[in-house]
C-alpha cells in the first residue's frame, strides 16, 4: 500500500493530461477537479434502511452521536441497537459524513434534516 492518497493519484494524472498542451486540456482538467471535488466518497458505509432512519430521525432532533450510541443499548430499539453496537464504525461513518449506501436497496442517501 502506498503513502498517495487517492487526490493525489487524481492530480498527478490531471497534471498529465495538461502537460498534453492540448487547447482543452485546462478545461477538462478544471472541469475535472470541480466533479471530483463535489463527488462523494466511494466506500460509503453500508447500513440497514432501519437504521439510516433512526439517523435521519436523531440528527432531525439534534440528538449527538454519543446520545445515539447511547440510545442505541435501550431494549426499546431491540434489533436496530444490536445492529448498531456491533457495527459501531460504520454507524459512527455514516453519521458523520450524513450520507450512506442502504444495505437492502444499494440506494445512496443523505441524513438533511427536513426542519
């Protein structure tokens, strides 16, 4: 495994692409870097639809992702804190990034609060 992150790898090969001298180059490569910039991240956690909504539902109360975790162990969310407890990274990625693939449909979704 390398040191380079995966911007770096990107900007070398834009790099390339304008060192071509080709009278488009600077847009492509301009045009480039904007989409990359804008794109999500591609491991995006995976997480069941149940608990993409209990995100959506906490971040909408202003709940903190230790109240969550937190809330999570209460026997009322039976399943759903099981999930979570013993998925704890990936619940904890996915609420930080506020965006996640769903496990039984491979939809991408983002926890915006709908206030």
């Amino acid at each position: 495994m390398s040191n380079e992150t995966k911007r770096d790898v990107f900007e070398y090969y834009l790099e390339m692409i304008k060192a071509l001298k080709d009278p488009l180059a600077a847009e492509t490569v301009r045009e480039a870097r904007q989409r990359y910039a804008a794109a999500l991240p591609d491991d995006l956690p995976v997480i069941p639809k149940a608990v993409g909504k209990y995100i959506k539902e906490a971040k909408f109360e202003d709940v903190t992702l230790l109240e969550a975790l937190g809330c999570a162990r209460d026997p009322v969310f039976k399943n759903l804190g099981r999930w979570i407890t013993s998925h704890s990274e990936e619940f904890a990625l996915a609420w930080l990034l506020g965006v996640w693939r769903v496990e039984e449909t491979g939809e991408i979704v983002k926890a915006e609060a709908e206030k």
